[in-house]
C-alpha cells in the first residue's frame, strides 16, 4: 500500500481527527501482524498506518456503516450524496431538515454523509436524546458531488485491507495478539465522548493496556491536549508505558475565538516500546518547543 504523500482530505469529517499529525504520528508505527484502530472514528491514521491489514472500530453504528459503504460500494456512496445534493440545490433548505428527520429515525449511513457534508461547520452534533441537531449551513452548497466521489475513491483505495466494527473497544483489543500494533485515540480521560454522551472510564481502558503490554503487543496511544500555559493532562500511569513524546496538534480554538495571541496545542502521545532513535530526536524537539511555549507563558505570569 502507497501512503499518500501529504494530509489527504477528510472523506469523513470528524472533529478531534488526527488528520494534521497523521502522517507524522505514522512514523512510530512499527511493523506488526495486524494494526487495530479500535477508536477510528474519522480513520485519519488508515491511509499511513503502514501495516496492510487493519482492523478498525467505532462504537457509533452510522460512522461505521459510513465507512463499510465507502469500502464496499464507493460508486454508491458517491450517487446516494449526490442524489440528496441535487435535491437540495433544487428545492432549498427544507431538505436538509426532511433528511435530518429521517436520518434520526432509521440512522441510514448515507443520509448521516450528507448531514456532515451540509450542516453547520460540518460539526457533527447530537442532543441528549442521540438525535443529529446541528442545523444547515446556510451559506454554504455543501461538497459538490464530483469532488466528493473523487474523494471517496480515494479513500477507498485504503480500506482494501482493512475490517470494520460496530463493538466497544475492549470487544475489538480482546483479539489482538502479540505483534499486533494497537492505535489508540479515545475520548479524552474523564470527558463524556461528544458523540455517545457516555463517560470514558480511565480505570478500564488503563487495565486494558496493561492487558496488551502482556500480551506483547505494540502499542501507541495519544491522550491529551495542552494549549500555552493551560493542561489539560491526564497523566498515564507510569508503570503501564515506557515512553511519551509530544506531537503539535494545531492550535487552540479557544484563543483563536477570542483572538487573543494563538497558543499551540501539543498533544501526548504514549509508547509501550522504545522508538528509532532519530524519532526520538525529531520528536524531541517538539517537546522541546512545548516546554520553551510554558516558560515564555510562565516568565508572563
Ligand atoms: C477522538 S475520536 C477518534 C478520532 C480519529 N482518530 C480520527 O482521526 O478521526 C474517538 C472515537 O472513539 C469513539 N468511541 C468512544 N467510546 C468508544 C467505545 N467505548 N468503543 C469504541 N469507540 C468509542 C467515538 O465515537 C470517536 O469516534
């Protein structure tokens, strides 16, 4: 499998995607048997996970039934958005919302794509109740068509090798086997996911990676935002990895918001086993930005 060249353009729109890292963040893949996604949602590692056959999970029923059709039946996928598009440019806004009542009925895959694709900021945001509320970007036409197949086909390519579930991630880590390399994005520790509304229990998912450690499977997880002087760090207990490098994420939303000056966001990434050394080194310098970033806001204080 070619890995793409440089970030490849979101087929699924996923807040929190490792789009903007994923092809640095790759380089610490290592080989393995089988690489494991169990928390995939928008898929950003897949294109670079460097290991042919994956396994990848989602805990959310229409993302994945999303990702089964673009691998599946990506002519399909392609004619049911714009099918719903051409619909829109025709006949106005109702349409959206006609396909956000259905879609929060029958939760079909196809009409959760042209959700994501038309509303708001492409944010894709459910209530209490699990319904899909964001409401329609008015000013926008949403992706054309033509663009969107290309991009389907694209993606395509990638998931030849590569299985979806529907399980909790425990369901999906309890078939990984020594020389299996696990990806791990979870909800942030101590959030409610913003999609399923259910708390993430650190204690558990912490006992699941000792779990693996045991098993002898390779491991990378990344956990943690932190923007200027703010952290928000869960640290991972130290018995459970062996090493931890930053990775630049972006930059914060929030002062970007307030437009005051913009603070980057270093995230943690954690390994259950020793990197290249020159990874070490490349990754070093990034924490050596980040800790350079706290001090500046420390000597401010
Ligand atoms: C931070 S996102 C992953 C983003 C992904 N790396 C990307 O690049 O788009 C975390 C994902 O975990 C999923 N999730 C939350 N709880 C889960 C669980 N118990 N089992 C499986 N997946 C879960 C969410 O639906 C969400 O898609």
């Amino acid at each position: 499998m070619k890995k793409p060249k440089s970030t490849l353009e979101p087929v699924i729109k996923w807040s929190g995607s490792k789009r903007q890292v994923a092809n640095d963040l790759s380089r610490l893949i290592t080989e393995g048997n089988t690489y494991f996604e169990p928390f995939v949602g928008g898929g950003a590692m897949l294109p670079f996970r460097n290991i042919k056959n994956g396994i990848a999970n989602d805990i959310i029923p229409e993302l994945v039934n999303l990702w089964e059709a673009i691998k599946n039946e990506p002519e399909q996928t392609a004619f049911e958005y714009q099918t719903r598009w051409e619909k829109l440019q025709k006949e106005g806004h109702q349409i959206y919302y006609e396909i956000r009542d259905k879609f929060n009925e029958t939760k079909n895959c196809f009409d959760f794509l042209f959700l994501t694709r038309t509303c708001v900021n492409g944010l894709i945001r459910y209530n209490e109740k699990g319904e899909f509320n964001n409401s329609f970007h008015l000013t926008r036409p949403g992706i054309n068509p033509k663009t969107l197949k290309e991009i389907i086909f694209k993606w395509n390519y990638y998931l030849k090798d590569v299985e979806f579930y529907n399980l909790d991630y425990t369901e999906v880590l309890a078939n990984v086997k020594k020389n299996d390399f696990v990806f791990l994005d979870p909800p942030y520790g101590g959030t409610k996911d913003r999609y399923t509304k259910i708390d993430f229990d650190l204690e558990k998912f912490y006992s699941e990676l000792d779990r693996l450690n045991t098993i002898g499977a390779k491991w990378i997880l990344t956990f943690d935002g932190n923007a200027g002087s703010r952290e928000y760090d869960y640290e991972l207990p130290k018995e459970i990895y062996t090493h931890k490098v930053f990775i630049k994420t972006g930059n914060s939303p929030f002062t970007k918001m307030m437009k005051t000056t913009i603070d980057a966001v270093y995230e943690s990434v954690y390994l259950n086993f020793q990197p290249a050394n020159e990874l070490l080194i490349d990754f070093g310098k990034q924490a050596n930005q980040k800790l350079a970033l706290q001090s500046s806001f420390e000597m401010q204080d």
